[in-house]
C-alpha cells in the first residue's frame, strides 16, 4: 500500500532530477571551497575578532565551525528555502497538485512525505557543507587538535565528534526555517515568494536583534539559536543554549508547519 | 493511439457492455451541487446521475460550471452545499472515495523534468494495487510507448492528452471522467480520442464526459447533462431529447394552398405552418402515410417532403441561449426541463 514512505521516495528522486536542488547543494560544497582558498591565499594571518578566527590556521576542524557562525546570516536560511518554500508551490506552478490529489494517497501522506524530503534535503546540505569543511580546512591546515571555548585543548577525533554533533544542533533551527518556508510555499503558491520570503523572515529576525532598546527579546530570536551548537564547545559542555533552541525553534516551527498543514489538506484546488 | 476494433469504431453512441447495470450505488450521484466564489455562483444547485454504463456527456458553454462541477467530484474542491457520490462514497471524505475513479480536469498535468515512464511510475506508485504492471499497457493504448523516455516538458498538448488518458487508466477504473479531453486536438487527435473514448466504454467502463464540443458528445454519448449559468437545465437520453423536440417536416406540392388545406384536415397532422414559401408541420410516421396518400387524392402532387430533424447543436444552444427545449425547425418553446427528466418531460 502506498503511503508517507512512497511519497518520501518520490520526491527525493523528483528532487534529483531539479536543477534548483544541485543550486543549493553546489553552494554548500562550494562556499567550504572558496573559504579555505581564501585562508590560504591571504596575506595578513590577522586576528578574526570570531570564535575559532585563530585555530583556522592551525586546525582545520575550525573551518566547518566558522562557516557555521558566518552561514547563519543568509547561506543555510537561503539553502533550505531553495527546497522548503518551492516543495509545494512547484505544484501549484505545474498545476500536478490535481493529478496528485487524484491518486490514492491522502493529503496528510502527500504533505509528510514532502515535509520530510524537504528537511532531509537541508540536513544533507549542511552535513556535506560540514564535510566539506572538514576535508578542505584540514588539507589546508592539518587535522589536529582544536581549542575549545572555554580554552581547553580537544582531541582531533573529539573535535570531528564536536563539529559534527554541532551540526546537528545546528539543524533545529534549520528546521524551524524549513517550517516557515514549508508555509510560505503552501501559502502563497509561488516559489520565487516563498524562497525570498523565508529568507527575508530570517534577515527579519536578525534585523530585530540589533535594533536598539530590543537586547531583552534575543534569546527569543530564531537567529540567536544559530549559535546554541557554541555550547557543546565548552568544556563542561553547556546545555542550556541548546535546550532554549530547541523550545524557542519549536515556538516558531510548530505553528509554521501547523499552518502548512492546514493550508495544504483544505485547500481547493481550483486552478492548473 | 491503437486501432480500435470495428465494432468500437462503429458510428453513433456507445451505451456501455450492454449487460444489465448491476446493483448498487451508481458511479455519480450528485445533488444539490452549489460552489460560491463570493458573490459569484459558479455551480447553482447541480442534480445529475451516472447509471452504470454511460457514456455520459456534461455539456455546456464555456464558464458554465463545467469544470468546477468535475473537480467537486473528483474532491479537488470542497463544496458550498450539496452532496457528491462516487459509487456512494463521498469523495472529501476520504481519496478511498476515488477507488476505481480515475480522469482529469481541463489539461492533464505531470512533472515536465521526468520522463513519460517516470511520471507513470510516480503515479503508479501513488496508486499501488499493481498499477506499475499496466504502464506498458497504458503507454500502447495511448500511442506513447517510443517517446516514453522523452520528458513530458517536450511533448505537445495532445501528448500530454494521451498521458493523461495513460495515467488514468493506471487506476483500472471503472469510472472515467474526463474534462475536455479533446480540446486543442488537432482533427487526427480528435477522431482517436473520439475512438478511444468508444473503445473505453466498449469495454465497459462508464464514462462522463464534459465538452462544449458537440459533436464530440453526439457521437459517443448515450445520455447528456446540458448546463448553463451553474445549473442543470436537461438531463437525459439524447435519444430522448431529439424525440421530446418533435418531428417536423416540411412539403412542397403542386397546389399548396390545397395542401394546406388537406394537411389542416388530415388526423395526426398538428401545428400546420407557412414557413418561407413552404408548408410545415408536425407529425410521426404513420400519419405521413396517410397524408400522402391524401394529397395525391386531392390532385395537390407531392415535390418533396422531408423530415427537419433536430441536431444536439439546436438542441443545445435552445437550452444555453434560448427559452428551453425546441422542436425541430422551430423556435424555443418551453422552459427549462427539470433535472432528470427528458425534454419532453417538461413539455
């Protein structure tokens, strides 16, 4: 029987066949690139004034760290909205929502099975953004041990285990964003709207953190728990950046998806 | 699209298999169908049923409601009001409703960036039931087995017709509803829809088939919904809606003015008129007989005498433009019919 699962599969392999999914992924594998070609080609071995500025040199386990904090801004909300605001405004464009709606899946399948390639596709681009970090940062600056936050001094191997469960944490509020442009997809059924409106949701958001007289709503703010993952990089590790993620992520996923949801299952399918 | 067996290619309507309709709910019972847009009213108020076995025309002018109608029936679009039944399931209820239901509404649309094959995997996954074993079936019964690897964004208009038909009979359905499905045909491609379509209900299916083209549904249809403004305004046989008009002829003699006489004086001669130089009037057969052999008698020598038969065309533009239902030759007569009764009906 069909079901969520067959869905899933389905528009992985749709997604393959998309030229705005090899956009996104090029960019994840391509911004690590040009990064690591920059440390090599500068002159000036300045101080960065960032977490991780003075390792980039020594350690290349600091590369996926820095593109973390940097990606933050615009590339992983912009990555993730390729996917998550067109999923299903694509639909709406090519006018299939009815050949889809007419088979013998549900509505609910049809959403699931979507929502869940549109995240898996953000997960992969930040793992391989990471992977590709390590690989490059390390051909160029060795992989070796890294200091911490708090100024201890991790392993290689325990650094690589830290980058790539701060990739991780970096994917709850990635999956907020993929919730917002699940929304906006479902919402204005338009892809070019979608895509532009969760990254300027996002750049909203950052905007309102350095606006004067705003500092008290920072730790509400989905930008702030871009940076949750920096407490895995203290020694002892320290959780509450991350359990406040994963809450103020929820606080601003949960109705998007909510909305999406609704939107998708009730709506009336009236053109195409 | 595959040669059809002589005797789907035959002229005149297909009336399904021909075995008696079996028990149980019909494939499409609608009532009371209404879909608002604000002040706009684009469905008033539908009542229409599908027997099983029909080849079922839902005619109307463009805006009509046509469209809007099909899609509640396929679930795409909740309804103001009324009720929609396939085989008695309700169709926003659950996609079980659509369980041997398959078609399209206006274009049927697919992925332009896969292939053909690919889009029929994709849906035939979606359907499950071994629908994946009757791609290669599909594909030959539409014609599109060499270009199956060629993306969809290729194909012309008419292709992506054929797909559409491919892809629904994916389902195995045993309801087919298909919107326009000759639309921007070329003429080839409407006489093989056309073919297919009585091979289709040839081989049982029951089909609703929504146009404005006329002849398309005159030739393959046995019964008609004729729609206007939203609302029904007939539903019934053809043969019945061209029977429920009348039969008017028309007679040219060699004395007229006695023709007319005879004609006023002869049983089951009815409605007797001068139309444009010629005498005209109402009757059936037997009474023709009888009024031939009249008009030799009274020294009128008949020139010609011919039956005016009524088209669908006539028939149709008297319900969606006139006052309702015509007779042959003549000028609307009626009101509307009512929904599920014939023309004659209403009368």
């Amino acid at each position: 029987m069909p079901g969520v699962g067959t869905v899933y599969r389905w528009e992985l392999f749709k997604l393959r066949h998309q030229k705005r999914t090899y956009i996104g992924l090029g960019a994840a594998i391509i911004v690590p690139v040009l990064f690591v070609l920059a440390i090599h080609l500068r002159h000036h071995h300045d101080r960065g004034g960032f977490a991780f500025a003075d390792y980039l040199d020594r350690s290349g386990l600091a590369v996926p760290l820095v593109i973390l904090l940097f990606g933050a801004v615009w590339m992983f909300p912009l990555i993730t909205a390729l996917v998550a605001g067109d999923i299903f405004a694509s639909e709406d464009h090519n006018g299939t929502l009815k050949t889809i709606f007419t088979r013998s899946l549900e509505r609910w399948q049809l959403f699931a099975g979507k929502a869940l390639a549109a995240t898996t596709y953000a997960v992969t681009a930040i793992f391989l953004c990471g992977t590709v970090g390590v690989v490059a940062g390390s051909l160029q600056s060795g992989f070796n041990s890294l200091q911490s936050l708090s100024g201890t001094i991790v392993s290689a191997p325990k650094g690589l285990e830290l980058v790539y469960v701060s990739l991780l944490i970096y994917l709850i509020p990635i999956a907020a964003i993929v919730c917002i442009g699940l929304l906006l997809s479902s919402l204005t059924r338009n892809s070019a709207a979608a895509v532009v409106g969760t990254l300027m949701v996002s750049l909203l958001i950052q905007l309102i953190g350095v606006l004067p007289g705003l500092g008290s709503l920072q730790p509400y703010l989905l930008s702030t728990q871009f940076n949750a993952w920096q407490g895995l990089l203290r020694t002892p590790i320290d959780w509450s950046p991350i359990i406040q993620a994963a809450w103020v992520c929820a606080l601003y996923g949960i109705p998007a998806i909510g909305g999406a949801f609704l939107i998708f299952v009730r709506r009336d399918v009236a053109g195409g | 699209m595959s040669a059809a067996p002589p005797d789907a290619a035959s002229d005149g309507p297909v009336t399904g298999a021909g075995d008696p309709p079996p028990a149980g709910p019909p494939p499409i019972e609608v009532r009371g169908l209404v879909k608002r847009y604000g002040e706009l009213t684009a469905v008033g108020g539908v009542d229409l049923t599908v027997r099983t076995g029909d080849v079922y025309g839902y005619l109307g002018p463009n805006g009509a409601g046509k469209t809007t109608s099909l899609r509640m029936m396929l679930g795409l679009i909740r309804p103001t009001a009324g009720t929609v039944r396939l085989f008695g399931r309700d169709p926003m209820e659950s996609v079980r409703a659509l369980e041997g239901v398959a078609g399209f509404v206006e274009a049927p649309t697919f992925y332009p960036y896969l292939n053909a094959r690919r889009n029929l995997e994709m849906l035939a996954a979606y359907d499950g039931g071994g629908a994946n074993e009757r791609i290669d079936q599909a594909l030959e019964t539409v014609e599109l087995t060499g270009r199956q690897r060629d993306r969809v964004g290729g194909f012309s208009h008419g292709m992506r017709q054929r797909l559409g038909i491919a892809a629904a009979l994916l389902r195995d359905p045993k309801l087919l509803l298909l919107d326009e499905p000759a639309t921007g045909l070329d003429p080839a491609g409407m006489r093989d829809m056309r073919l297919l379509i009585h091979r289709l209900a040839g081989q049982g299916m029951t089909v609703l088939l929504s146009s404005h083209l006329l002849g398309e549904i005159e030739d393959v249809c046995n019964r008609v919904a004729i729609v206007r403004s939203g609302k029904i305004v007939y539903e019934g046989d053809i043969a019945a809606l061209k029977r429920g008009a009348g039969t008017r002829y028309w007679l040219s003699t060699t004395d007229d003015d006695r023709a007319l006489s005879v004609c006023r004086a002869q049983p089951g001669i009815d409605d007797v008129r001068v139309e444009s130089g010629r005498i005209s009037f109402t009757a059936d057969e037997s009474a023709v007989g009888g009024l031939s052999q009249a008009l030799v008698e009274s020294g009128a020598l008949i020139h010609a005498m011919a039956p005016q038969t009524v088209t669908l065309e006539d028939l149709f533009f008297s319900y969606t433009e006139g006052d309702g239902p015509i007779e042959a030759g003549g000028a609307g007569s009626a009101g509307p019919a009512p929904p599920g009764q014939p023309a004659s009906a209403a009368r």
